[in-house]
C-alpha cells in the first residue's frame, strides 16, 4: 500500500489464529514506499521489516483483529516515517 493508506485485512487470519491456535507474529514493511501496486516502475531504497511481538492464541476474533490492524498500522507509520525522502 502506498504510504499513509491503510490497507484491508482479511478474515483469513483470523480464521487460522482460530483454528490454529498459535502465536500470530505481526510484520510491517514499508515496500509500498518503493514498489507502488500495479505498476511496472519500481523506485531505488531499502525495504524495512519489522517483525512484531508475537500475539497469543486465544483472544476473540474482533480484540485479535484490531489488535492486529492497530500494532501492524502502528509500526508501518512509523517505518515510513523513518524512510520518508529517504
């Protein structure tokens, strides 16, 4: 996603983080600062990943969804921020 927009998280994991029952580990990344969707031109910079603290299995579906939107948009924010001009 371009920097600043906020992308759709799907059902999917929350479904897994379910049925799993497992840890889900949070990734934010800033490739949308440098590798704009749909398009062939792909800008020079270096990708950052954060790999966030895990989340621990068993919260109910909506806690672990917007706990998951929230530390993922968290930490993309200030990613971007970091790189911005960069």
């Amino acid at each position: 996603m371009p920097p600043g927009e906020k992308g759709e998280y799907q059902s999917g994991v929350a479904a897994l983080y379910k049925d799993l029952k497992i840890p889900v580990v949070p990734v934010a990344l800033n490739s949308g600062m440098y590798w704009p969707k749909r398009k062939l031109i792909r800008r020079p910079g270096v990708i950052t990943l954060r790999f966030l603290p895990p989340i621990p299995p068993g919260l109910p579906r909506k806690e672990f969804m917007e706990r998951l939107e929230s530390e993922i948009e968290t930490a993309q924010n200030e990613i971007c921020d970091q790189n911005y001009g960069k």
